[in-house]
C-alpha cells in the first residue's frame, strides 16, 4: 500500500520492488494506495497485479478511519494475505494496525528517516504500530540505532539498504554534452547539481545556496542546478537573488531526465539536516558522479570521505562550498571519484540484492527456505503497502 503516486524517492523505490517480487515468481503481489493519484500511477498500471484498491484517509481519529481500517482488514483476508510490508510513516500505522486485526502471518513495517521529519506525536504513533509488527526494516544502520535507542526491540530490527535500478541513471543515447544541456535548457558551463524536494525544510536548500555563492566567488563559469519541486521554491528563488546568484542558479522543478542531467554534472551535492538513506547519493554515486553532502543519517555507509566524495558537517555552508571547489580544482581527481563510487553501488546496493534480501526475509518468517539463486519459488502471497 503506497501513500499516492506521487513521483518521489520513497514512491519509485516502492514501485521498483512491486515490479522485482511480480517478476521474480516468488510472490503473488496485490498493492494498495491511501491515494489513487500521482504521475507513477500509469507505471503501476503496466504491472498488471489487477485492481489497486484506496483506503483514503482524513484522520487516525476519526471514524472514517476505522472504517478504512475495517476495509483493509477484510481485503487481507478474503484475498489470503500472507505477508503486509509497509514503508512510510502513514502506512505503518494504518496497514500494521489492520494486519493485525485481520491476524496476517508476517507484518513488516519500515523506517527511512532519522530525526527531524516526525513530532513527538508522530514518533510515539508509529512506535505503537511497530509493536504489531514482526519486523521493521531501517534502511540505515543510523535508522536502526534510532529505532533502538527510541525503544523498539532490536530482535525486531533490521537493516536493509535501498536498491537502485542502474538503468535509472543511464542516460539516453544523445551523443554529446551540448546537446544533453541543449534538452535541459541549461548553459554550457561547469555544473554542480542538487536533487532534492523542495517541499521539506529538512532538505535545507539554504545552505547549499549560501554554499555555491563562495563556489562562484572562485569559479565565475559555475551553473547551479535545482531539481526538485515543492511550496520552498518561492523563497528559496527569493535568496537566491538576495545572495547574488539569480542568473547562476537554475531551477528545474521536477525533473523527468535525471539520468541526462547527472550525467553533465561536475559534482553533486546533498544538504540535508536529516535523512535515513539518501535515494539521491545512491543516484549520484551510480552516475559516477564525485558527491558533496552532510553528515547525517546514512551518509558514511555508503560515501567514503576523501574517496568518492566528502561529508561536511550539516549546516556548515562554509565547508561544503570549500569542498566543491577542491573538486572543481581538479576535474581528473573529481572523475576517479565518481568511478569508485559508481562501483561501490554495483557491488552493495544493486536492486538485485535488495530484492534478494527481501525474499529471504518473507520466506524466512514465512517458515520456509528461499533459495536467492534459485528460478522458481513455491508462492506466498505478500501484500506490499511501500511509499
């Protein structure tokens, strides 16, 4: 059951392991939604797992929820639901609640953000639904120590990495870098990149801002690139004017190429003040791209600092701007940067192995061996409610 459509990191990760578990054989798989819109909806169409049924949501307190919840619980068990594997604040709450009302075997639940997203309120709700839970996967080791610490127990927690679709940031067959700035309509110039949603302060597209003004201060031929969408870009347009740089920082809103956008970027930045496991650095390491971010949730699990890239302290505008310019400095070691990090994500964070992870899981609890290498799997039901 995802959230909506809606296109987003969390969305398309969900969407990515529906599509693995339909094609593996392993599962007959059903999918749900709290809101049947978004641009990712066509996609989950093309995956023919029948009708996606809505549970649309106003409240956790108020009636209609519990007859939502009600609704969901007899959908688990008219359709024979052995697994339900949620994946965001939203649906760990509502889909943990109604496995256990309609006693499904195997309930899962997820966590792929650290401190900063969720009020307290927020925290102790969905703490209450992982008590319904058999497991909840961290996408960090950092999440996993939060869970921990915060009171879930740690029998119940694992870590399992995001797996990324390597065929996401390969860019197309246009022949040359003018051309891939021609279709993006940006200039010709030294580019640094960030991608990020512009609907979260969390983000803090601030100091990335404040960041690339002392980049330009040495690099007068640098270009900025925004790509993101969200309620922020006003005031975030706003500074930069006030920080000198409206005709330097391009804002692209949502981004449909971004594996041809990565792939002219000279380096690529993350300004987070919190985040699990960054879908985005997956995306730039895969893209063989030197990465500038900050250090928070699962950065240093997968960024080698000084080897693929640098972690700078969150906030710190003044370090981050220092470290992209080393890297403009020097182009060659910039590109065997990118080269090693592309090959730590082929090696521990491929779809394939977050798939595998997943299967051994479900038919670990299931009380069933699962084979990862194997073709065909005798089938369990699972009903995945990811966003």
């Amino acid at each position: 059951m995802i959230d909506s459509f809606e296109q987003g990191g969390s969305e398309r990760l969900a969407l990515q392991l529906v599509r693995q578990l339909h094609e593996s054989g392993g599962c007959n798989v059903r999918l749900a939604c709290l809101q049947n819109k978004g641009s990712l909806r066509a996609e989950a169409a093309r995956l023919d797992l029948g009708e996606i049924p809505e549970f649309p949501l106003t409240s956790f307190y108020d009636r209609n929820f519990v007859a939502q919840l009600r609704g969901l619980a007899r959908f688990l068990r008219d359709n024979k639901i052995d697994v339900i594997h949620t994946h965001d604040f939203y649906t760990n709450i509502f889909g943990l609640a109604a496995g256990a009302m309609a006693r499904v075997r195997v309930r899962i639940g997820y966590k792929g953000e650290t401190d900063g997203f969720r009020t307290s309120t927020q925290k102790r709700l969905e703490r209450g639904a992982f008590r319904l839970a058999h497991r909840v996967v961290a996408n960090a080791e950092a999440v996993r120590q939060q869970l921990i610490r915060e009171g879930v127990p740690s029998r119940k927690v694992v870590t399992q990495y995001n797996g990324l679709d390597l065929a996401r940031v390969k860019a197309s067959s246009i022949a040359t870098r003018e051309e891939i700035l021609a279709m993006l309509g940006l200039p010709d110039r030294r580019l640094v990149t960030i991608v990020a949603n512009l609907q979260h302060p969390v983000k803090d597209h601030p100091t990335f801002l404040r960041a690339v003004a002392r980049v330009r201060a040495e690099f007068s031929d640098a270009a900025f690139v925004i790509a993101g969408e969200g309620k922020l870009m006003p005031s975030l347009r706003e500074l930069s004017g006030q920080l000198g740089l409206a005709r330097d920082v391009f804002f692209m809103g949502r981004c449909e190429k971004v594996a041809e956008l990565l792939s002219v970027s000279d380096v690529c930045a993350l300004s987070s003040t919190a985040e699990g496991f960054s879908n985005a650095i997956l995306e730039y390491m895969a893209a063989a791209r030197p990465v500038v971010v900050t250090d928070v949730g699962g950065a240093r699990e997968v960024v080698s600092d000084g080897e693929t890239g640098y972690i700078v302290a969150a906030g710190d505008h003044q370090q981050m701007g220092v470290r992209i310019n080393e890297l403009l400095r020097d182009p060659t070691r910039a590109r065997a940067m990118g080269k090693r990090g592309r090959s730590i994500v082929e090696e521990k964070f491929s779809c394939k192995q977050h798939l595998a992870n997943t299967l051994n899981m479900y038919f670990g609890m299931l009380g069933r061996g699962f084979d990862a290498e194997a073709t065909e799997v005798s089938g369990a039901t699972a009903f995945i409610t990811p966003t």
